[in-house]
C-alpha cells in the first residue's frame, strides 16, 4: 500500500498547488460561499452579514467588541457590516449606559423576525454537501482544531530558513552598462 506524504523538505514537490492545506481550503472556502450566495440573497443577506446575525441569534445585545472576537473580525471590518444591517432595520446599535466607550448591537423586531426565514438555510446546505450530518460536524471539528492549533502563531511564525538564504540563492550578477 503506498501512502501519500507531504514532503517535509523543501522541494519542487513542496510547491505544488494540489500539496497546499491553504489552498484546500480557501478553494472550499470560495465554494461553500456559491452555495451559500442564493439562499442568502433570498433573505437579503451576504455571507457576512448573514454570520453576524448567526451570532446575534445565539446571544443578542453584544458589544462590538464581543462580535468582533466570535467572528474574528476587526472593527474595522465589523462595522460597515452593522451599518447596512442597521441601514436595512435588522439591528440597532447604542452606546452602553453604564459604559460609554462599548457600544451594544441589538436586534429589531425585523431582525429576530428574519431568523424564521433563515431556519432552513443550514438543511439546504447539507443536502447540497452530499455528507452526512456526522461527516459535516466531524469536518467542523477538524478545522476548528487546526484553527485553535495554529491561532496566533501564524502571525508570529517566522521559520528560520526565511531569515537565511541558501549558499549562493541570492547571489547578484554585475549588470553591463
């Protein structure tokens, strides 16, 4: 029986497309989004804006702040986000009373209305995925743990290689005037 391995030294092998974890899923990512895109329109939401309201579903009233860190944006993504879904009625956004500086995010009356048009969104995608229920939540964990795994060591990883060219790899040639 022949495995497949992933090389572990750098190679031409290294570099194929096919050999890319991020490839892999960014490309799923992309796809998940298609087929997401007319159930959402359907609603009036984009993906975005649909995953804020899955977060304002589970626990209305955050901070912008406490949405920020459970989709893992910025505020500078998040709040153009909640400005058109404020725009569109969905949710309000105040300041705290006992805190000036949070602002909280509320949903409307429209918003929590929407949540009965969007109940049959998660069925439709699975039956579109072909997997079973226990393939989809099995693949959820997967990604989540190598989510948590690598966590912010993406951001601070440097492998030391990048630091040290190769003998000879960046060697520069005389340029003839």
């Amino acid at each position: 029986m022949t495995t497949s391995r992933l090389p572990t030294d750098p190679s031409p092998e290294a570099l194929r497309l096919d050999r890319q974890l991020c490839f892999a899923l960014y490309s799923a990512s992309l796809a998940m989004t298609r087929l997401y895109k007319p159930l959402l329109d359907a609603i009036g939401l984009t993906y975005p804006q649909y995953l804020v309201m899955l977060v304002l579903w589970e626990r209305d009233g955050l901070t912008v702040s406490e949405l920020g860190e459970r989709l893992s944006l910025d505020s500078g993504t998040l709040t153009p986000l909640l400005k058109r879904l404020e725009a569109a009625g969905l949710l309000q956004r105040e300041r705290d009373a006992q805190d000036e500086r949070c602002v909280r995010v509320a949903l409307t009356r429209a918003g929590r209305a929407l949540r009965a048009r969007a109940e049959p969104i998660p069925a439709c995608l699975l039956a579109r995925s072909h997997l079973r229920p226990a393939q989809v939540q099995a693949l959820a964990r997967q990604i989540r743990a190598l989510r948590d795994q690598i966590g912010d060591r993406a951001v601070s990883a440097s492998p030391s290689f990048f630091h040290r060219p190769a003998a000879g790899a960046f060697t520069s040639r005389k340029e003839s005037p």
